[in-house]
C-alpha cells in the first residue's frame, strides 16, 4: 500500500492497523517490511492482516494521517452437492430456474447457465433472462426446444474462480392447442440508490404467451433520460454517468395480447463528499484571532471532523479567539458520508517577530493628484500587531478631519495639497522591538474630463461616435479606458465593431461601427494617469428588432389547449406591435421546425402577458416560444418552455382507405392506412377492425393492439369456394380506433369482394408513347363488366415492361396501378432502347392473362457535353453580349436531335425559343446593377435536358455617355495634350 507526503524536512512514516500501530521500528516482523513510506505485506494471512490501515507522517512541523485502506480476502464457496429437482412446465407457459448462488466476496459476480454441457452457454433473447442479481434464469414463454438440462455458472473477475451448480432438468409437456398467458411481471427491480457519475442497470422481466414487450418510462416525464439505453430485448434499463435529476420513479410495463403488466420503483442519486471550501497554509500573529472552516457537498451532507497532528480535535468550525504557539501544528479537516470520506491538510503557523520593512519598505518616491485623495502604505512584517506612529519631516502627524492614520498603518491625506509635499517617516514598534521607513510625497495637477461623452441612440447598423477629451499633469502620461456596463472593451478582440480613435494626446474617442442590439448599455470612458483617475458616462440606447420575451412558462394543461405566460421583453427604442406563440411538437423533423400556434385571442397586443394555445393534438409532447414584433420586424425568440404533454382524450380520426381483398384457402385480408401517431390521443391504442357477410345483420369484430398494423387477415375454412360456386361474395368492412379514454368514430363502410378465381379477361388496346431517353407513357382499355361481375373484384392492374432483346421477362420492371386508373409513366428505362409492354389485371387471388404485347422505342439520349460559351460586358458596363456553339447532330449517331436552346440570366429571367440551325447564336442583355450574375446555356432535345455550361461573372459601374461628337471629342483631346505640354 502506497503512501507518500510532501513535507520539508522529509517526514518519517508509521502505519496503523485497526488504531494500533505497526511495531517495523523495534520489531523484525516477516510478514511486514516498509520502503519509504510503502507497507508491503509478504504472505498475506486473512485472521493477521485483514483490516483497516492508515499510513502516519510526521516531521518537526506536525502530523498527518491518511485516508483508511480495508484489506478483505475474496473468496467464492462452492455450490452444495445435492440434486437439483426437475422444473415442469406446459408449452407457451413460463419457467423459473433458480440459481441459488454460493456465499462470496465481492458480491459483484457474472450469472450464465449452462446448456446441457460445458461450454454451451445459455443467450439470452425476447424470452429468456438471466438475472444479474439473483442469478436466476427465467423463459417468459416455453418451447419443446428448451427442454435439458441447465447449471447455474457464477463467476468472479476479481479472484478470477467461477463455479457451477448441479443440473436441473427442464421437462416440457405438449398442450395442444396452446393457450395464450397474460403478461406477469416476475423480475421487478427493487428502489435503488445510485452515485452521482456513475453507472446503474434496472431489471424488468414477464412471463407470458406470446412472449410481453417491455416499455420503460421516467414517471413524471416524457422521455427517458438522454443516457439512457435499453437492452436485452426490453428488460435491462441502463442509465450512464447518472446524475440528480435522474433521481426520480421508473416504470416497466409488460405488454402482450392478454394482458398489461407493470411494475414503479424510485431511483435514488447520492453522492460522495465533494470540497466546496477546504483550508489553506496559514500563518498567524499570536495573540490574533482565526476560524477555520471546511464545506464539502455531498449526499446525504457530510459529516464534517478535525484531526491536529493525527489526533481528534473536534467538529464543525474551529474558532481561536487568542493564538498561542501551541496552536502551531498539521490541521485535517475530514468530510465523510456513506458513500467515501476526503481529506484536506494545512499547517497553521503562530508566529512572533520585531517590525521590519526589509520585504515590503515605504514607497520612496509617491505621487498625488492635487485635490484628491492620497494613501501611503506602511506594511511592514511584525507579530504580533505593532503600534504606528507617522511624521512628516520633524512634524508628528495626529488623526484630524484630513489626515488619518489608518488600522493597517497606511497614512490617508484627504483633499491634497502642494502644502502636503513633503518627507513622510512611518515608525512600527511592538514589544519585540520598531524600525521606521521614509518616502518623499509630490502632488501633481489633477486629471478632469473636458468633453464628455453623451446619450445616444441610434438604429442598429448606423455608426457613433462618443468623445471622451481629458486635462491632466504634462509631466504625467494617460491612458483612456472604455467599458460597456463595468465590462471593459477589448479592442483586440472586438475589433470588427469597436475602434478607439487616439488622434489627439487628450482625447480616446470610441467609434461603434454596424451597431447591434448587444451593444446598448451605459459607456463609461475612463481617462487614468498613474496617479488618479476620473470617469463619465452615457448611454447608448439602440432602436431595432425587440428583444425575446423570457419566462415563457406553461401554467394550465388541457387536452387540446394550454395557458401559455411570459415575461415582456425591452422594445429597443420602438413600441412593440404584438406578439407571436410558436409550437414544436415531439414529431418536429428539426430542432429549427417550429409552427405558428392558434391563439386565444387570436390577435396579441402589445400588452399581453398570457393566451391560451388552441388547436393542439390531444397526449402529444410540447414545447412554446414566442417572439415579439415592432416597426422594425419580428424580434428572436424567447428561449423555449419546459416540455409538457397535454391531456389524453378519445381519438376522433378513423383510419382511412380501408379496403381489402379475398386470398386463397379462406382468407379474408382487409387492409387500411394506419392513423398518424399525433392522432392517437392517448396510451394503448389500437384499431377495432368489424366485417360481415353483405346479407347478413351481426358484425364479426377483432381487436388490434399495435397502432401500426396496416391489415388483418381472416381465415374462415367455410370461405373456402367450391368447384361449383360461381358467385363472387361481397362483405362490409370498417375499421375504428380506440385508446385507453375510450373508443373513435368508425370509418366509411366499404365493400370488399371474395373472388371465385384470379381475372378471366385481360386488359386491351395497350398503347405507349416515348416522353424521353429514359421516360415512356402508357394507355389501355380496363376490363369491363360484361355481367359476370369480373370488374367488381379486379384491384388493380400490374404493367411489366423490358427490353425485347437484351433482357428476360423474368427480370422486367413491374408498376401496379390502382382499378381506377388505365394509365401511367413508365420510367428508368434506357435511351434508343426497343421495350416490350404488357398489363395484366389482378386481385387477392393472383394475376389474370396477360395483353398482347405493345413495343417502343425510346429516344436516343441528349449530348453529355454542354455548349460552349463566351460573353463580353460592355465598355458602359450596362450590356452583357453572350455567344454561344451549337452541338452538332449527327444523322448516323446516337445522339438526339436539338431543338432549341434555353438561356438563364440570374435577376433577368429565361429567354426561351426554337433554335433549328446550326453554328453561332447571340444574345444581348441589360446589366442594371454592379454586382455578381450568373449566366447558364443548356441544350434542350428530344431525349430530354443536356448538361449545363454556367458562367459566375462582375458587373460593372456605369460610365456617363459622351455626347459630343467625334470632331469635338478630338479638338478636346488636342487641347488637353498641349496644356500638358
């Protein structure tokens, strides 16, 4: 064991075991031997040397201890040698084997079972745990294949020993048929302390048929905490690096088509002692008085003790209201709680000395500023606290209404003069002797503010200046200082708005450059000489965008509405207009996708401090912000409200394109489109799906628990259609939700039919025609109802389409178009291609014939290079001339043919137009503005778009047109020339 303190001279080192000290000095001992200050114990035996240690220091200053060191002997007992009794169970029931582990330190371990044999180990899944706190093995749902036998395996990382139980045999027996078991919670994790920063993992764990799911939750909020992992299909909770508001009750809830399940327990979070004020090296005057006090934090609160060179000394705070030199020595505060204890060492010094000033002498030249105030300093080093005397030449100084002698001893002079200027001695003596320094004083012209800076207020992006001039001593230099609200600029760093313009030797104006809102507040200019200092102020007021409003709060919850109330924000300079409440919901796709709420009143005024939020989704997570407006525009947004949930109500969105189809062997499969989750309006909910036989009078109904099912199948053996049944059966179909408020509206009824066979007629008159190199559309003529009832139970119809020589029917792409429709696109085909086409209609109950086969070709694909390009700006800079070459059209080639030219100048528009001929073509455009434009020239043919030349290019200013004509211009150049001369 480790020990080692730093200490001046070096200290010698004991050990303690169990409060009685380890004899190393005067007794040889083979098991102990000490190397420095480290214990070594050769040999350990557990009845000598298990206990509590601490290591002592000392030196002639005092001593210390430190924190304690258990030494414990693991150890892992063997499992008892009796057989274990076999564990029957019926299939789809649930199964529990005990572990019943052996006696062990440390009780941390690894459960794991084992498989018939060694190593097959057990892995765990949806229906089998194993608990890592009691170490039993439990199967929620039981299957013939789990039938063996299975041992318990412990094992222990820190002694490195595993052992394992005898076998228990697993016995299934058949049930036929098998029954369905309500989820039953049998692992329930138990209240349970964590500390602070570190890891914990909650247990949950049901048996039932079919096998539950299990949910976690943090009651009292809406999601789990952000570190937070689930595992082992649902029954492990983990909560990372845990902190104090994840101190709160969790819930896990076992759900299967039975039955609900669940199970709440708290988690509490503590943590070690932690110093917050702790004791430093002191050294005091005897005589003096001292307090010495320690605060830690922690939870539950430490526990706060003392030790003086080793031994107790006592509790809380320790005050000395007279030092003495016994009070000399090594303080230990110690802080401890359940979960560790700290330690924090200081020496305390009383000291005794004569007055000296050879550290800290008067100062021998001082300056004052004529009128203001003067302080001399006179600190010399003396114990205990010495008497001051002060003279100024000859002349002993007494305390009156302008010169005082202060506690310290510093000399203070009010409203100096040049009369003040003189030798000033300052003389110390206490009962161990006196010394005396001398500093010689000179009073200089007082520093004044001769300009000063003033209210301003301007609008945000505008530039101020604020002047700041000063008088000050010529012999003296200054140094102007600028600061927004007591914080002082940096110009350095804040340089793209702030600038101090020194261009004259008294004055520091500051010039603000691109103001922004951040920068109101009250400028203080401060003009400093290394004597004194004057200051004035003003402020800044800017008019802008209003800033946020704060407090936003939620006050009541309803179902679909809340009481939204919030704090107004400043107006920076212009009354404020109204107010907007934004909402994000918990479906938000970004953290920036925030909507416009409904509000009542739906106008905000400028004085309002509260609205009801309307029009929200019932048990949906939300949060609100709201934001201001004036003159100037909308202000930012507060900072968003705490996330609530509103209340659950009774769903009154139905699913919708409920639908469905008959299938083969009696089955009866009915589809819809779910409903989105923001209209679930509350937990466990679910779909009712009803159908019945379109003559009868009594609904068949099924309930569905999973909200994202999108279909249900019936199997019924009399659906079942017979050789000589040609009718075609029709059913009523609707669907409803419902949560745990209650039950929704249903949706439309819907007629689905029963088909005898797969369609008999095929689709006709297929036609199809090419859009582009890689796009085709394609008609046809549905099948009809010729009285036989064909149409009613087509679905729809499937198009296949695939090149005629170079792919297989097998292989071609296929779209599925709804009954109602008899056309569509045909797309990711390749250019200059010959395709084949064929439709088929189809139901539940297959595909019909085929049509006969439509061919096409696709056009050839357009050019892959882009026109080039060139342009010229004018010399007037108010006209850009665009030349551009056409791509030549091969005949013979496998490209498509051009048919006109599109050219975009960004902020003119398109210019759009047939171009058939070859070779070069212009354009001219007007350049209104000096700035960045960007030119583009792309080639449209018949197979589509080709690629696009782009240009980024510079206006130019504008120059004034010449109006003189050619002669004049000449004669003036002339004239121009020979006056140069």
């Amino acid at each position: 064991m480790n020990c080692r303190a730093r200490a001046n001279p070096a200290p010698t080192y004991r050990w303690r075991r169990d409060n009685w000290e380890i004899k190393l000095m005067e007794l040889p001992n083979e098991h102990y031997s000490l190397v420095g200050g480290n214990l070594i114990i050769n040999n350990p035996e557990e009845k000598k040397h298990a206990g509590t240690y601490v290591c002592v220091a000392k030196n002639v200053y005092g001593t210390v201890i430190s924190k304690e060191a258990k030494v414990k002997f693991g150890y892992l007992e063997e499992f008892p040698d009796e057989e274990r009794d076999p564990v029957t169970v019926k299939e789809g029931q649930g199964a529990v084997l005990l572990c019943a582990p052996p006696k062990r330190w440390p009780t941390e371990v690894t459960f794991r079972w084992i498989y018939n044999e060694f190593p097959v180990f057990l892995h765990p899944d949806k229906r089998r745990f194993v608990s890592q706190s009691t170490g039993n093995l439990y199967i929620s749902k039981v299957e013939a294949s789990d039938a063996g036998n299975y041992s318990c395996y412990v094992f222990n990382p820190q002694i490195g020993k595993g052992v394992y139980s005898k076998f228990i045999p697993l016995i299934s027996t058949e049930e036929t048929p098998e029954k369905r078991y309500k989820a039953d919670l049998v692992v329930k994790f138990p209240d349970t302390t964590a500390m602070l920063n570190y890891n914990v993992t909650l247990e949950c764990f049901a048996l039932g048929n079919p096998a539950p799911h299990i949910v976690w939750r943090k009651i009292g909020a809406t999601d789990l905490p952000a570190s937070a992992q689930v595992s082992m299909s649902g029954a492990l909770l983990h909560l990372y690096n845990v902190q104090y508001e994840d101190s709160a009750g969790y819930e896990c809830e076992a759900i299967n088509q039975k039955w609900q399940d669940w199970h709440q327990a708290w988690l509490y979070v503590e943590a070690a002692p932690e110093w917050a004020v702790t004791i430093n090296n002191t050294q005091k005057d005897v005589g003096s008085e001292h307090t010495m006090s320690c605060v830690a934090n922690g939870k539950p609160g430490p526990y706060i003790r003392w030790l003086k060179d080793g031994y107790s000394y006592g509790k809380g705070e320790l005050k000395f209201s007279s030092l003495t030199f016994e009070d000399s020595g090594m303080y230990q505060c110690i802080a401890e709680n359940y979960w560790g204890i700290i330690y924090a060492s200081a020496e305390l010094r009383v000291i005794a000395c004569a007055p000296t000033f050879e550290l800290n002498p008067v100062k021998k030249y001082l300056l004052g500023a004529n009128n203001g105030r003067v302080v001399i300093e006179c600190k010399p080093r003396a114990a205990p606290r010495p008497r001051f005397t002060w003279t100024k030449g000859k002349e002993v100084l007494f305390n009156n209404s302008r010169i005082s002698i202060m506690f310290d001893g510093s000399l203070e002079i009010l409203n100096a003069t040049r009369n003040d200027e003189g030798v000033y001695t300052c003389l110390a003596e206490n009962d161990r002797g006196k010394a005396n320094s001398t500093g010689t004083l000179t009073i200089t012209e007082a520093t004044q503010i001769t300009v000063a800076p003033e209210d301003t207020q301007v609008m945000v992006g505008e530039e101020v200046h604020l002047q700041c001039q000063a008088s000050f001593d010529p012999s003296l230099d200054i140094t102007f200082i600028w600061s927004l609200d007591f914080r002082v600029i940096d110009f350095y760093l804040e340089w793209k708005h702030y600038e101090r313009i020194m261009d004259r030797e008294d004055s520091g104006e500051l010039k603000i450059m691109n103001v922004q809102l951040r920068h109101e507040g009250r400028y203080t200019c401060t003009a400093q000489t290394v004597v004194d200092n004057v200051t004035a102020s003003a402020d800044l007021k800017i008019k802008g965008l209003p800033a946020p409003p704060g407090g936003v709060r939620v006050e009541e919850i309803r179902d679909t509405s809340v009481k939204l109330v919030w704090n107004r924000g400043a107006d920076h300079g212009s009354p404020i207009l109204g107010y907007t409440i934004q909402t994000r919901d918990f479906y938000a796709l970004t953290e920036v996708d925030w909507r416009d709420a409904s509000t009542s009143p739906t106008a905000l005024d400028r004085m309002s401090v509260m609205a009801d939020v309307v029009d929200l989704y019932p048990w949906m997570e939300y949060e609100f912000r709201v934001y201001a407006t004036n003159e100037f525009g909308d202000g930012e947004a507060s900072i968003p409200s705490m996330k609530i949930k509103t209340w659950d109500a009774v769903p009154v969105v139905a699913p919708t394109n409920v639908g469905g189809y008959g299938g083969k062997d009696g089955e009866l499969i009915i589809t819809w489109t779910p409903v989105q989750p923001q209209y679930f309006y509350g937990k466990k909910f679910g779909y009712v799906v009803a159908f019945k036989p379109h003559d009868d009078v009594d609904w068949w109904y099924e309930t569905i628990s999973d909200p994202e099912t999108r279909r249900y199948v019936h199997r019924d053996a009399s659906f079942r259609v017979k050789s000589n049944d040609f009718q075609v059966r029709e059913f009523q179909v609707k669907v409803k939700t419902f949560n745990s408020k209650g039950d929704g509206p249903y949706s439309l009824s819907t007629t689905i039919y029963y088909p005898r066979d797969v369609p008999s007629e095929s689709p006709t008159d297929v036609y199809s025609r090419p859009v582009s190199s890689h796009e085709a559309l394609v008609w046809w003529i549905p099948v009809m109802d010729t009285g036989t009832g064909l149409q009613q139970y087509i679905d729809g119809y499937q198009v296949k389409y695939w090149r005629k020589y170079d792919d297989t029917e097998p292989g071609a792409n296929r779209i599925f178009v709804p009954a109602s429709m008899n056309q569509t696109r045909l797309e990711n085909m390749l250019p200059d291609s010959h395709y084949l086409i064929e439709v088929r209609a189809y139901n539940g109950a297959g595909v019909g014939p085929p049509s006969e086969h439509c061919e096409m070709f696709t056009k050839r694909a357009p050019p892959s290079v882009a026109p080039q390009m060139w342009r010229y700006i004018s010399y007037s800079g108010k006209w850009l001339y665009v030349w551009w070459h056409h791509i030549s059209y091969d005949w013979f080639g496998n490209e498509s043919f051009p048919l006109y030219y599109k050219v975009m100048f960004r902020k003119t528009g398109y210019i759009t137009g047939p171009i058939y001929m070859t070779g070069w073509h212009f354009i001219d455009f007007p350049m209104p503005q000096v700035g960045d434009y960007e030119l583009e020239v792309r080639g449209r043919y018949e197979g589509g778009d080709g690629p696009i030349r782009k240009i980024r290019l510079q206006g130019k200013a504008s120059f004034l047109r010449p109006t003189l004509s050619l002669a004049a211009m000449l004669l003036l150049a002339l004239c121009i020339v020979g006056l140069g001369i």
